[in-house]
C-alpha cells in the first residue's frame, strides 16, 4: 500500500482531488447550475403548450361564439335640438339637428339557465354553452325636464330599445320582445349607438407570463328593437325578453336598473362567479350550482340618464366564468418550480451517502441523475394533456423513482442503501404534491417541509468530519 511520503506532488493533488469534501461539494453545486438550464427549457415548454392551448380555445370560440356580456334593455328617444348659429352680416340661423336621450330601466330582473358542455379540438378541451335567458324591465315615466327637452321637439315615432351583446352569433332562436301589449321584432345592428367597453379579466386559460393587457375596445353590438311609439305611454310599459344565446367561457352582465336582479343555474360543478360582485346566495352541488345577484344603482359608476355624448357603461360588470375542472398547465407551472429544490435535495442525499458509507459516486452518475429528475417534467406535461395532472403526477413520479432507483444499484451496492434512497425520493416528491394541492397552505407546509428537512440533513451530518474523509 502507497503511503502518502511515497507520492508524488501531482499524485498527491490528484488524490485530493479525489478525496477532498470540499471540491466533491464544489462540483456538485456546479452540476446543479448546468442543470438549471435544461430546467428553464420546461418553462418555456409548458408556456408553448399553454398558448397553443389558448390558440384552441380562442379558434372555436370564434367559431362557435365568445364570451357574452348583456348591457340592456335601455330606451333611446331621438329629439330635435336646436341652436343658433351666428352668420356673421347674415344675421343669425337657427341650427336643428337629432339628438338622442339614453333612459335606463328602474328594475331589471334576468333569470336564466346556462348550460355549459366541452368541445374537444385534438387534445384540448374548449368550454362552452347555451343559456335561456328571460328577461323583465319596468320603466319608470320618462323624466324629460331634467334633462331639458321640451316635449314638443321628442320623435316619438323613431324611438326604440336598444340591448347590447358582445356577440350576435350567439343569437340561437329568434327574440320574443314584448312591450306592454306589443310584440315587436328585434334586428341585429353592429352599432347601436352605445359605447359599452367591458373590463378585460384574465386570459381564457390558465396562467399566463407577465405581459400587460390592452384596453378593451368600446364594443357596440347588439341588437335594436323599434318602439312603433306615439306618446310616453308607449315606451314606458314593461319590456319582457326571452333570448336563447350562445357563448363560451363566461356570461356577463351589466347593472343597468336601478335595481338590478339576476339569477343564474346551471349543471355545472365548478362555476366561477367573477366580476365587480359577487352573488348574494349561491348553492353548488355535484348536480348543478344556483347564484343570485343584486346591485343597486348606488354600486355602479354611471347615471340613470343622459343625452347625447356616449357614456360608457363599464366598470361594473359582473357573472358567471365557467371553468373546466382540472389545469393542467398551472399545476404544472407551478410542479416545475421545485425542479431545483428536488435535485438539490436528491444531490444532498447522495452526498451525505458518499462521505458517511465511504461510496463513491462519479460526477457523470450524478449528472445522470439529474437529467432523469429534469425529464420527469416533460413526461409530467405530456401525460397531463391526456389524463390529467394529478393522474400524470402518480404516474411520472412513480416512473422516475424506479428508474433513479434501479440505477442507483450500480454504485449504492447494498439493497438496504437503494431501497432508503427510493424512500427519500417518494417522500420528496410526495412533499411537492401536497404543497400543490393545497394552494392556500402551500406556503406554510413548504416552510415546514424545509424546516424538517435542513433539520434531518443536520442531523445525519453531525458526525462528519469536514476536514478528514469518513466520520470521525
């Protein structure tokens, strides 16, 4: 046997290089580094999957119908305004043109069913649905004084109602309409004479990177119903209205009586009710959800009434968002953020293996190691798109230990050592799963986990010689 005074100085070096606790440790944190590369690829993969699946549900949205937001029934009254225009040595004229005055409801009742169902385009679901909607206003008379139009100049016989929707496709049936006694027709229009701009809320799937969104651009569809009116008391009867309307992804509405009511049911499991309020009461079971909503005109951010420039009617738009059951993409995301934590607690164990059991394990073992611990989020993200996450985690996770496992037996050499090492890796990666599940206690369970963890590496390490190889 070689005695150290035997040695050479490169021999010497070589040794310690080799034996040294120091540079095994400095070597093991330089592999975690280049392994954070191949780590932030699988960001970048699941956000490419993410927008494709995004690109999915925006292409049969716009096929199908886009998310719906009703604003209406409002009453337009054209009247006659008049000015005088000075004409320099002419003298003056007097200028007549139509203005129009804008008259909200003082209650509006909307009772509907929606029924939601999942398209499928490849591997992506997209939600949509079909609503029954009814429809009652009651308007008050029709307070012309306070906006200072005198009677005499209202033309009656072009007054109408107006109703925005987002969408027109969505119009599945035709509209019953009925004012007082009347049954009038309602025509689609692509401008009808109200800017109804409606808050932009997050984008349709899942999580997505940090950009900012833009304005939401005034939306003027809807549709027009002509009042065929000859005095007041022709506008201002009750307006009933059953539309059938298609959409996807969310239904909205805006508060435009004075007293808005809405109630919403539906068979769907996992409604999210979104918007600037929330239901009053709300019931969700495996058959179906039920939500009321009530809003006062106190709530919201505009008027009863108003003539002539265009009030925007936003900011207080408030549903129903239906949500598929499972994203895959966020909790996947959100797996992929502990891919250093995993390797660098799975590189610890081997290394305290190492210099307690007198094992040598090569770098190159190590690097393999890792790679397999990276894939596992690619083969996480494939299998989720087809089954699920939580089914793609039991499955990946499951993988990935009894592949590290079996080839851990090529340097661990004793079962007792692989089968502890296996035990540590399914603790590791059951500690991720349970921090995902719980989203509202993923903080304090991770601080916990960490806690106990630094509190067992302490304490298998507390024998260690750092300066000598072995325990002392």
């Amino acid at each position: 046997m070689e005695t150290l005074q035997s040695l050479n100085i490169f021999e010497r070096f070589n040794r310690w290089i080799r034996e040294s606790i120091m540079v095994k440790l400095i070597s093991i944190g330089f592999l975690i580094l280049i392994l954070l590369i191949p780590a932030s690829w699988i960001d970048d993969v699941i956000f490419e999957r993410q927008e494709r699946a995004g690109e999915v549900v925006g292409e049969v949205s716009s096929k199908w119908s886009g998310s719906q937001t009703l604003t209406g029934p409002i009453l337009v009254i054209p009247y006659l305004k008049r000015e005088v225009v000075a004409r320099g040595k002419e003298g003056k004229a007097i200028h007549e043109f139509v203005e129009k005055a804008f008259f909200l409801p003082e209650t509006l009742n909307i009772s509907g069913t929606v029924a939601p169902t999942k398209l499928n385009r490849g591997i992506f679901d997209v939600v949509v649905y079909k609503s029954t909607l009814s429809i009652h206003a009651k308007f008050e008379p029709l307070d012309f004084k306070s906006l200072s139009i005198p009677e005499d100049l209202i033309v009656w016989k072009d007054a109408h109602m107006v109703m925005g929707i987002t969408d027109v496709r969505g119009i599945s049936d035709s509209m019953a309409v009925n004012v007082g006694m009347k049954l009038l027709e309602a025509e689609p229009s692509s401008n009808i004479g109200l800017a109804i701009e409606h808050s932009l809320r997050e984008p349709t799937v899942g999580y997505s990177r940090a950009r900012p969104d833009p304005p939401a651009p005034p939306s003027r569809n809807g549709i027009i119903v002509k009042l065929q009116a000859e005095n007041a008391n022709d506008v201002t009867s009750d307006v009933s209205i059953k539309l059938k309307l298609k959409g996807s992804h969310r239904l909205d509405f805006v508060p435009i009586g004075k007293t808005t009511t809405v109630n919403l049911n539906g068979p769907w499991e996992d409604p999210s009710f979104d918007g600037e309020f929330l239901p009053v009461t709300r019931e969700i079971s495996q058959a179906g959800f039920k939500a009321t909503w009530k809003v006062l005109h106190f709530n919201r951010p505009f008027s009863q009434q108003w003539t002539g420039v265009d009030q925007h009617l936003k900011g207080s738009d408030f549903g129903l968002k239906l949500l598929l059951p499972v994203d895959q993409y966020q909790k996947s995301i959100r797996t992929a953020k502990y891919s250093v934590l995993i390797i660098l607690l799975t590189f610890m164990a081997l290394f305290l293996v190492e210099i307690t059991q007198k094992i040598r394990i090569h770098p190159f073992q190590y690097i393999l190691i890792g790679a397999a611990l990276t894939i596992y989020y690619i083969l996480l993200l494939s299998l989720s798109e087809y089954i699920g996450h939580n089914p793609a985690y039991g499955i990946s996770s499951l993988a990935t230990v009894i592949m590290v496992s079996l080839y851990s037996i090529s340097f661990l050499k004793w079962r007792k050592l692989v089968m502890l090492f296996s035990t540590v890796l399914v603790i590791f990666y059951s500690f991720i799963f349970i921090i995902i599940l719980q989203q509202d206690l993923s903080l304090l369970l991770g601080s916990i986990g960490l806690f106990l963890i630094l509190a067992l590496l302490m304490y298998f390490s507390r024998r260690v010689n750092w300066y000598k190889e072995g325990v002392a």
